[in-house]
C-alpha cells in the first residue's frame, strides 16, 4: 500500500469515526425534549382544557431543543457524504 | 448473494446528491445555475397560484359553494393563527405567514410524488430565513427609529455589542438549518433504508420487506416532519417579529 493510499484510508476511516461521535449530540435532545413532554403530560392532567396550547407550545419548544441534535447531524452528514478533509490529501 | 455481500454493501453504495444543475447561464459575469430546485419551486408557485383562482373565482355572499367554503376557512384559520400568536394589530402579516406556511409545506411534500423536496436544499430555507431577518429589522427600526434600533446593540452594557451582533446573525442561521437539517435527514434516513432493504430483498430474493415499511417511515418523514418544520418555522418567524417590536402588548 502506498503513502498516498495509506493517508487515503486514514482519512475516510477518522471522518466515519466522526461522524459517529457527532451523534452523541443526539442524547441533548433526546433528554431535553423527553423532559419537555413530561411536563407536558403533566400540565394537561392537571388542565385537560388546555391542551391544545400546551400541545402547540411542546412541539414548538420540542422543535427549537431538537436544533443541536440537528447540528450534530449535519456535520455526520458532511463527513459521510460531502467529505472535506478527503480533498485536501 | 451471501451475507458477506450485505456487509460489504452493494457496489454503487449510497449517494446523496445535492440539487441536479439543469442549464446554467452567464449575465453579465455571474454564472446562474437553473437547479432542480428553482424549477420545482415554480412549478410549486404556478400549481398554488392556479390552485388558489380556482378557489376564489365566482365568489358569492349567500348560497356559497364547498369550495368558497374551503378557501374562507383557510383565510379564516389564517388570519386566526396570526392573531393569536401575534395580536390583533399585526393581523396585515397573515398573507405573508400563510405563504410561507404554504411554500414550506408543499416544498416538502413534493417528495411524496418522486420530486426532489426544495427544502432539501438550503438555499431555499436561507431564503425564506433572509426575508424574514429582513422583515425583523425593518419593523424594529420602523418602531425605535433608527437611533433606538442601533441603541438596542448595546444594551444593556456596550460590552455585549458581539454578543448581541452574533446573536441576532444567527437567528436566520439556526432557523434555516434546523429546516434544511429535518428535511434532509429524512431524505438520508429515507433512502438508507431503501438501500438496506434492497440488499435483504436480494439476498432472501422474495420482495415483502419492500411493501409497507417504507410507507410508514415516509408518513413520519414526509408528511409529520415536513408538516411541523413548517408551522415550526412560521411560529419562530411570527415570535421574532412581534418581538422586535418592543411594544409587549398582546
């Protein structure tokens, strides 16, 4: 195997090894929003008629919480499918 | 086909492509890309545009037909929307949600009829997320003035002139990406699994894995996810704007 064949493999091994690190931003948001519809849960049980509200509200918070996760998704796609270190060898 | 074939995966693998360039052209120095995504975006506008003279032409004020019917209920659940989230004094911002809201959700949903979804490209949320940080500015200089609008970047200590710069540049960011990220995590989901599918269905050679479990994660991905990255989205532009107001009156 020559050098540049060697850095080559390098490369794509690293970036599938960080790509799979990014997603450990997953769990922020996982817990975040699993907090979120629990309390959720809990508000319309205790006013059932204010449900769609609260429901509205979740999701909206649900949506806004869930932008790191999406970030960390991202950047597990470039290096999946746009890498940009495999350029610079 | 042996297992060590699904390890390996298929020889041409997956291949998320970005928005097919069509024709692209020079003006005056400047190469323009006609992508997938501007022409589906027409077709969108045209399709809506003709969608909605056929709901409003012949209207009638009594014995109204379903279909006068249909287009006064999505003006008066519009119209309703903006008032709640924003009060009754910004209730001349409804065209512009309900279009948005509009492009958004048919942006999306055009990949359930084999198109390629506009929001997965992020040119398109960018620019929706431009007009409204635009719109965000303009009716907080309209109210402070322009002395109080550029006041407000150093308040309450001038210390926090970055912070308060960064942080209003990356409202337009946040809110494109988080659009653009669902819309084509679904895609990418989406086409893994059509992928990983394709293999089991060569290997075992009888095709039921095929029928219905792409269907129900299309129904999440497609239809829930495009749904609330619209409302979503609508939701954060209408917050924005009634905010940059400074006026907190409901």
């Amino acid at each position: 195997m020559d050098n540049n064949e060697m850095a080559r493999a390098i490369v794509l091994g690293a970036s599938a090894l960080g790509a799979g690190t990014a997603m450990i931003a997953g769990i922020g948001p996982g817990i975040g929003e699993g907090f979120a519809v629990g309390k959720a849960c809990e508000s319309i049980g205790r006013q059932p008629e204010s449900s769609g509200a609260v429901t509205r509200t979740m999701f909206i918070g649900c949506a806004v919480a869930e932008s790191t996760g999406i970030y960390g998704l991202l950047v597990a796609l470039l290096l999946m499918f746009a890498n940009p270190f495999i350029n610079k060898l | 086909m042996h297992i060590s074939d699904f390890l390996k995966g298929s020889p041409d693998g997956i291949d998320v492509k970005g928005p097919g360039v069509l024709c692209s052209f020079e003006i005056c120095g400047i190469t323009i890309n006609l992508t997938e995504t501007v022409v589906i975006s027409w077709g969108i506008i045209l399709a809506v545009t003709l969608l909605l003279l056929w709901l409003t032409h012949d209207l009638k004020t009594n014995h109204i037909s379903k279909r006068q019917v249909a287009a006064e209920w999505i003006v008066t659940t519009v119209y309703g929307l903006v008032e709640d989230a924003m009060g009754k004094r910004w209730r001349w911002f409804a065209p512009y949600i309900g279009a948005l809201f509009t492009f958004s959700i048919t942006g999306s949903l055009v990949s359930m009829i084999g198109l390629r979804s506009v929001t997965a490209d992020f040119n398109a949320p960018l620019a929706w997320a431009l007009i409204t940080f635009v719109l965000i500015h303009g009716t907080n200089i309209r109210t402070n003035g322009i002395g109080g609008y550029l006041k407000g970047y150093v308040d309450p200590v001038p210390v926090m002139l970055p912070i308060n710069i960064l942080s209003e540049a990356s409202t337009p960011v946040s809110m494109s990406l988080r659009h653009f990220g669902n819309v084509v995590s679904g895609m990418v989901i989406t086409s893994l699994l059509y992928f990983a599918l394709s293999v089991v269905t060569k290997s075992i050679g009888v095709a039921f894995l095929t029928i219905g479990i792409p269907a129900v994660l299309s129904l999440y991905f497609d239809l829930f996810s495009g749904f609330m990255q619209a409302f979503v989205f609508i939701m954060l532009t209408m917050a924005y704007i009634s905010n940059a107001d400074g006026r907190n009156e409901a």
